[in-house]
C-alpha cells in the first residue's frame, strides 16, 4: 500500500479501534499529532510504535514543535525558546547564532526522533514585519539575509538527528494582519515586493531544503487563489523558478483561511491540483470522514515517492541520547537562552 496524500489527526493518548480502521484507507499517509496525544515520552513512543505498526509502509508522523508558543510535547522534553531568541543571538554575534541555530535544530529533532516522531513542521521563516501577532517571535528575524542564514543552520542540526525540515510558509506569513487560523489574510503586494520574502527559501532551497508548507495567505496582485490552492505559485514559482523539487504541504485545511476555496472536498481537491502533496485535516473528524468517503485522488507516482521521504532516519533510545556528548552540549546552549546574548560593541561600527 502506498502513502496516500491525507494527514489525519487522532483524538486521545491511544489509537482506538475506529482510528485503526482509518489508518488503513489508502488516502492516509501520514498522522499528525497534538497536546492532547501526549502525557510523556513512555506514552508517546507507545502511541508512535503502534501509529508505525498498522501498515506498512509505516506511516509517518509529524508535530508542530518549533519552541516556545508553538511546542505540543513538554513535560519530559527540552523547552526550546521562540525563534526569535536566536535571531538575538545572532544579532550579538552572527557565528554565536548560526551555532545556536543548529544545536537548537538538532536538540529539538533529536529528541523527537528518539520517541519516533518523524518530522517537525519547522523552521518558520516568514518575515517579522511587526504587524502578524500569529507569526510574531517565531520568526527568527526580521532580515531576510538573516533568516535565510539561521534557517540553513536550523535546517543542518534537524538533518544530523535525522529529521527533514520543513520551511513554513509559502511564501510569506509575515506582512499580513490577519491570522490564517481566523480568516483569510490578503497581501496586495506585487511579485516585486516579495523579492525579501522568497529570499529565505532560494537560500534553503540552494541547501537541500525538503520540506515546504504553503501558506493560507491570498495575493490578488498576483494569481486569483490563496498560495496552497494556486499552480501558480506552487507549480510556477515554487517548482519551476525556485527550483525546489522536495515535498509541498498544505497547511491545515480546516483553518478559516482556506474556507473560502469552498467544502471540505473541494479545498482537498484544489490544493491536490495546485501540486501539493501532503494535506493535513486537523481538528474536525467529520471532515476526515467527508474526506475518505468522497475524495478522488488521481495517482501520482512522483508525490507518493516524496510522501516516502517524510520518514525519519537514525533513531537513538532515550538513554542513549540524553548521555550522549551531543545533548549536553545542546542543552547547555538551551540553557544559556534564558538570559539575553551579551550585547556587543564593535569599535569602529557606524
């Protein structure tokens, strides 16, 4: 059986029989996790095996855990900071934060990984335009030089504990108002205007970057339908002009924002032609059922191998990995964010 293009939620801290049954439909190929999945590592990597275990190939299993607001597993991992804290560090001493970058990526990974949990939907590089409280200190920076440098970073540490990386989101969260989970935000800038936002993604992509999720934003200037429903900017500008050749994910199309592409089946449908191939369904069972018994998916050979890639590699058990010189030495870096960089002055700046 193939990994089909679904990534369904579950609604407890184990799998009940009727999610084993839908586990089995071939439009599911992936399992997205959240809080209320979790009690503590022990229990994760049970509810992980047994995820792994009804079929094969196993499906993967991803979590948004990017660190400070936006981290689902905490009691038993590291308390990772917002992003934003190494955009600080950096600014105090750029190779102080490249470095913080990977430790932070591969501590978070690592950690993941030893549970089984395959990806992490993760590093947010949307642009801090000032003026997105959604975005706000999960973006790393506020330069597009400096989120593209930081990301790469982030990106290496996620690759070493073997977890791919998933830039978020395409292509641009950050000049906008509106929260995507909420409605949908429009940016009525042109192409021109987002040559700062791009910038980040040709950086990652130039690296080897996997993973891109779209974003639930609506250009007007720019192509009729929202980014994860239009070819335009996944097929057009995304695939053909950034040359990115990874896996494209929706974002989660039960938020408001992709609402106004039409019914469950619809916003699936457009966002599968669109060109993306994973499409979280998050929150809302009745419209995972409306799914599996209605969508039409065509095969397509090309995303399914993509879809093989989510899988992580190079798992450690708990033990070995928390005495492991690699995690000590992470968790000290974790460690000193809890107090601001030095500031630094160099003598003959302007």
């Amino acid at each position: 059986m193939t990994l089909g293009p679904l990534m369904i939620d579950l609604q407890g801290t184990e799998l009940a029989p009727e999610e084993r049954e839908m586990l089995q439909h071939p439009l599911v190929g992936s399992v997205i996790l959240f809080t209320r999945n979790y009690i503590d590592p022990e229990q994760l990597a049970r509810l992980v095996q047994a995820i792994h275990a009804a079929r094969t190939p196993p499906l993967a299993i991803a979590v948004d855990h990017e660190g400070g607001r936006v981290q689902r597993f905490r009691n038993g991992f590291s308390l990772l900071p917002a992003m934003r804290r190494i955009g600080h560090e950096f600014d105090a001493d750029r190779e102080s934060g490249l470095q913080l970058a990977r430790e932070l990526g591969w501590l978070m990974a690592a950690e993941l990984r030893a549970c089984g949990v395959d990806l992490s939907f993760a590093p947010v590089v949307d642009l801090d335009y000032g003026v997105n409280k959604a975005i706000g200190d999960r973006a790393l920076h506020a330069r597009a030089a400096a989120v593209g440098e930081l990301a790469v970073a982030y990106m290496h540490g996620m690759r070493d504990a073997g977890m791919m990386a998933t830039a978020k989101h395409f292509p641009g969260h950050g000049a906008v108002v509106a929260d995507s989970h909420l409605s949908l935000p429009v940016d009525r800038r042109s192409l021109a205007d987002l040559t700062n936002d791009l910038q980040p993604y040709r950086r990652l992509i130039a690296n080897g970057l996997p993973g891109v999720m779209m974003a639930h934003v609506l250009f007007p200037e720019i192509d009729a339908a929202p980014a994860g429903f239009s070819a335009y900017w996944v097929q057009d500008v995304l695939r053909r002009d950034l040359g990115f050749k990874g896996l494209v994910f929706s974002d989660d199309l039960s938020m408001q924002g992709a609402a106004v592409v039409g019914d469950i089946v619809v916003r699936a449908s457009r966002a599968l032609a669109a060109g993306c191939d994973v499409l979280p369904v998050c929150n809302d069972r009745a419209a995972v059922a409306q799914l599996l018994d209605r969508l039409h998916a065509e095969p397509d050979p090309a995303a399914q191998l993509r879809r093989v890639r989510m899988k992580g590699h190079g798992k450690q058990d708990s033990h070995t990995l928390y005495a492991s010189a690699d995690w000590r030495r992470c968790r000290a870096a974790l460690d000193r964010c809890t107090t601001p960089p030095p500031l630094r002055l160099d003598a003959g700046s302007a």
